[in-house]
C-alpha cells in the first residue's frame, strides 16, 4: 500500500509492527488527520465508526478527523471524556460502553482513540471489551502517545490500588500519528514525552541516545525534522521489541526503565498531579541510581542519563512521600513475583533488563534522593 | 497425563480442548474437588490462589477445594460475591480486582470460578483483565455450568442495555467438573442447565437429543450415570466447535441458538428474574418456530423441540414485554450487524446456521406467541 493520494502527493513514513494476523502499520506524517488515504482500508464502508476524545484535543482536531473518515464509514459519532489520568479509570470506560450501545454499535464498528495515552489506553481497552473486541485505531495526538503509548495493544485502566492494573492487550489496526497535532501540544505535554523518547534510547539504542543528547534543543523548540526522526526512531525500536515479545514474557520488559518508581510516584501523588513522562523521568533517573548501587551501571553513565533527563527539562527531584509509601506503592507492580520487586536496571546506557532487588537496595537509594516526609 | 492417584483410583474422564498453547483439558467426575490430582500442574507452587465464589456455593463447597488446593498454593483466599445474575456488573467486578489487590496478587495468582455460569463468567473476565491476564480455572458447580458456560473462554459481564456486552475471549486452564455438586443443586437450577443440554443436541447432534428425549426422566431425578453422560457429550461437542472457530467468527455461533430471544427475555424482565437457561428454553421454542415461518424447519420438529423443552419443565410462555421491547432488546445482540437482527435457526434438529432475519418475520412470531402487554 502506498499511501500518496492527488493532493497530498507527499510520501507517508511507514513502521510496521509485524504481529502476523495481528500486524499493522504505523504512519507518520505532517497532516495525516485530513488525508483520507491515511485511514483506508480499516473496515467495510457500512461499518460504523466512533471517535473518542477529550474536550480539548477533540475542539482542535475533531473536526478534520470526522471529515476524512466519512470517506470510509457510513457514520461517524464523536464522544468526549474528561482530561487526564484522574479520569483513567473504570467509570469513565463505561461511559464509552454506553455511548456505544446507545448508538447502536456492532462488532464492527471502529473506535477512534483520538488523544494522547489516557484516551489511548482506554479507548483501547473499551475496544477490546466491547462484545468481547472490537476493532480500533490510535491517533495518537501527544508526542508522549506518538513515540510510546500508542504502540504495541497494551490498553488499561488505573486502579486507586495501582496503575494500569486492568487492561488487555488489543492491538490496534493502526496507528497515524500526525506530526502537525504537536504545534499546539502544551509545553509541558511535550517535554513529559521527552522522557519516553530518553527511556526508548536509554534501554535499547545508545546511537539514538546520543542522538537525543545533541537535539535536544531542536526537539524542545519543536524543530519538525527533529520531531519525525525521534517519532520515527521509537517507533521502530517498540515494533521491533512488541513483534518479538508480545505479551511481555521477557525483553519488552525493558521499556519499563523508569516506571516501577514512576508509578509510585504517579499513585502515591494522586493521578494527574504528575504527568506519567514527568514521573518517568524522575523514575529513570532513580532506577539509574539503583543500577549504579547494584553494581551494573558506571556512576558517570547515570550522571550522564540525569544530565539529559534534566536537559529535556524534566523534574528531577522525587516527592517526599516516605520510603515506606514508595515501597507499598511499587510492590503492586506487575512486575512483582511473590511479593518481591523486580525491576528495570541498566546495564550500560542503550542496553537494560529485569533483576530481583532487595527493598533494603531501593529503600537506600530513596532515602539518599531525600524522599522522606 | 493420568489422573489416578493412591487413594481416589476411579479415572477420570477427560475430554481436551484443543486449542495449541490455550488447550486445555475437562475433568469430568464424582468427588473432583477433594482430588488434589484434578488440581495438579496448573501452577508453580509459590503462587497464590484466589477462590472466587457466592455464598451459597462457598459454604457447601469452598472447604473442600480450600483443602486441596494447599496441595498445590502457597496461600490460597477465598472471595464470596453476591450470587445471580443481577450482580454480574462491572461493579462487582471490580471487588474482585480490589481483593487481589490487597492480597498482594502477582500476574502468576491463579483464580479458581467455584460456582455457576455468573461466577465462572466474572471470574474469568477479571482473569483476562488483571495485569492485562493471569490464569483462571474453571470449577463448575452447576449442570448449566459444567455443560456449556465453563468451557471456550467466554467470559464477561452484563450492562444494563444489554446481557454480555462487556467481556473477553480468555480460556481457563483447567475445567474440573464435580458431578457430586450436583447432588445440592436446586431443582429449579438442575432444569435451567437441561436448557442447554437440549441447545447442544438440538443444533449439532441429533442422536444425542434422541438420547435426551429418552432420557429426560433419568436426568430431571439426578441419575448419576444419566448425568455424566450428558455433561461429556456437551462438553466434547462443544469442545469441537471451540478448537475449529475459538473466537466465534463462523459455526460457534450456532451455539447462541435461543439465546437472541432468551438474552431479551432476561434484560427485558430484569437480570435474575429468569434464570439464563429457563430464558434460553423458552428462546428456543420462539426461535424454533422462527425457523418454521422462514421454511427452514418442519412443523413436526419445532413441535418435538417444544415438548422436550416441555418436559424438560422448563416454561414455555414468554414474557409479555410487547413485540417493540423485543426488538429494541434484540437490536443490541451481538450477532447484528447495521442495524439487522441476525439469528441462529435451525435446519433440521441436530443442524443449525446463522440467518439475517427481518424485524416483521420476528414480530410475527412474537405476536402469534402472546407477547404483546
């Protein structure tokens, strides 16, 4: 498939997660939202479709999104959700559910996750709820959900007890991510997802890494070259993990770097209060430390990691929630084996995997971060 | 795998599901639940295990299982919800997520479904969500359990615009049906499971509803051979079906006969009202006569159909909800498509299909059976 129609006559950069029967495309490009080629061939013409999305995401893109997927949907319904992590959860999904029964939908109909990774997720794990699944495609609209969240079917709800612990893994039909949505990402919004593309480098990819380190300044200034290529280079690096470790039974672990801590730090501060890129970043620099303190990671390359962390902007001061707080919070995380931690270390920058560690290790290390009431 | 052990020397009968890495085997026999050989090999043993079950069920049987699972758990709890339909919600789902959580859960926690079709339904959907999937095994305490609902990885639950509607294809690990737990079951529960016991002959095996109709007596008053019988013969047909079409994208649908009617009879009288199987008995009849006025099935078989179900005790007159609320309920079955009721009628008896149907031929039969308020 060629995506190049009379118009737009500029080629669309493709990924592809190949996942066999489950396997899609991820396109990348200034202005996806209205070409109708980037959305053909997703579902027969009287398939209904409906595009989720939250107030201010959907009063600046809607609106180009409903009128490219007239060309392929006999109907097209739009539904908003309240902003942000606080509203990621059970409750809000129902709503989904309702609207969907309310206008009538079928195991055909598309759901559109038109947003960054909160509607993602949930958007998602409607899909893969509704009648047992539905198809859906993300749209991601954040540079965080372009270049991580968007990628790989891993869907959920945050559970007051821990985050993302309801979910499915539901792949989507496809992903297009247009670039133009990250002009008017709040600045804020942008740098929280400079930390997924540190962590995509941190754990993988120490070309990349260097990399970031060096474009730093064009990717905060929104410098479009810049923006694609870390859009670009993420996506290829998550495809290649997803495809050979779907549902996370060993190697996509890594892209974990930074969130055991930085969901403790999201849950332990109340959802929304942090961004997830905020805490994931603080969490890297934490869980870099830890590596250091087990022996696996040089005390240079860790400053390194915090110098960059820092660069993109990123808080790098963890809240004062008390070890024993961030300990309970952690031992939720899924990545948990009868009631031990396990987490993500780096074994040197561009290359990470899962290790048991003590409490007494992490509770150091927090301690000397200052996280004590 | 043999399941013969010192003390307990009867075999048990097993019927497998074959479905490569999701396969799974049923264990068909008396006493299961005091076996720890039915329970051996589904886990390492330093997880834990949650039995989900109601109070009714908890308190004949929970012991039992409690005993033989700390054979094979390092700590097995139990968890008692509200029993019937009218409790299969996300709500009460969502206790379950709250208890694992408390208990410390980790994704190799396995749950135990210790009761009906409710509880092996919510059971195994908040089994497919927890951590985005952890292992489940199905343990059946009732004839409409161990024959149909336990076995192919159908798992959900209601949303009060429509039965089923939130869910997820996840298949159990093990089903272990205990044939001693129908000795406490209530008549009026025992007749609801012989609903699908005819399903199951009347759209796949005609010498089997022979055998049915022959053998109606012998089940209705428990007879354990009688019994046995029709709980391994619906579960290999059914494990048939599964292996050849898991997800329901072609013949397992016909396994859904009686249920577009009988899903509508039970949203439109209030969840709990009508057991699933009396409503499926009495969908069946309506959904027989369906096929009748599409000149697909003989006069004589829809009325063979009806005095089995009959004599079966199960009732014969549909609610009278009105033809309107009917359709309105059926429009959201899943099996539509555009807006078009799509139903499984049957052939001949022992053979059935997937037929899009009109709104008019559906009223017809609905008025000629007296449905209108």
């Amino acid at each position: 498939m060629t995506f190049v129609d009379g118009r737009h006559d500029r080629p669309i950069r493709t990924v592809r997660v190949g996942l066999a029967d489950r396997g899609y495309d991820i396109l990348i490009g200034e202005g996806l939202l209205a070409r109708p080629d980037a959305f053909q061939g997703i579902a027969p013409g009287d398939a209904g479709a409906l595009i989720v999305t939250n107030a201010i995401v959907g009063g600046l893109h809607a609106g180009h999104l409903i009128a490219t997927l007239r060309h392929h949907h006999a109907a097209v319904e739009v539904l908003e959700l309240p902003d942000g992590e606080a509203h990621k959860t059970i409750g809000t999904l129902d709503r989904i559910f309702e609207t969907l029964l309310r206008l009538g939908a079928d195991r055909r109909t598309v759901l559109y996750a038109l947003g960054g990774g909160v509607i993602g997720d949930m958007t998602g794990f409607a899909a893969a709820c509704f009648m047992r699944g539905v198809p859906f495609v993300q749209v991601p609209t954040t540079l965080l959900a372009q270049v991580d969240s968007s990628v790989g079917g891993k869907t959920g709800v945050n559970h007051p007890l821990g985050k993302n612990m309801i979910g499915a893994f539901h792949q989507p039909r496809r992903v297009v991510a247009d670039l133009g949505t990250l002009a008017t990402l709040p600045s804020r919004e942008l740098v929280a997802g400079l930390a997924e593309v540190v962590k995509t480098g941190a754990v993988a990819d120490a070309a990349f890494l260097d990399w970031i380190e060096a474009e730093l300044p064009g990717l905060l200034r929104r410098d479009p070259d810049a923006l694609e290529h870390a859009v670009a280079r993420c996506c290829r690096i998550k495809a290649e993990i997803v495809r050979d470790d779907e549902r996370e039974s060993g190697r996509r672990a890594i892209l974990n770097f930074g969130h055991t801590i930085g969901h403790a730090i999201e849950a332990g501060t109340g959802y929304g209060t942090w961004l997830h890129g905020e805490a994931v970043g603080c969490g890297m620099v934490l869980e870099a430390a830890l590596s250091v303190q087990m022996g696996l990671l040089g005390d240079d390359q860790a400053g390194r990691l915090e110098r960059i962390v820092g660069a993109a902007s990123l808080p790098l001061r963890a809240p004062a929630l008390g070890v024993d707080r961030y300990l309970q919070l952690m031992r939720h995380d899924k990545k948990s084996q009868a009631g031990r931690l396990r987490m993500v270390l780096l074994e040197r920058l561009g290359q990470a995997a899962v290790y048991p560690i003590d409490d007494d290790a992490v509770a150091a290390v927090l301690r000397s971060a200052g996280v004590e009431a």
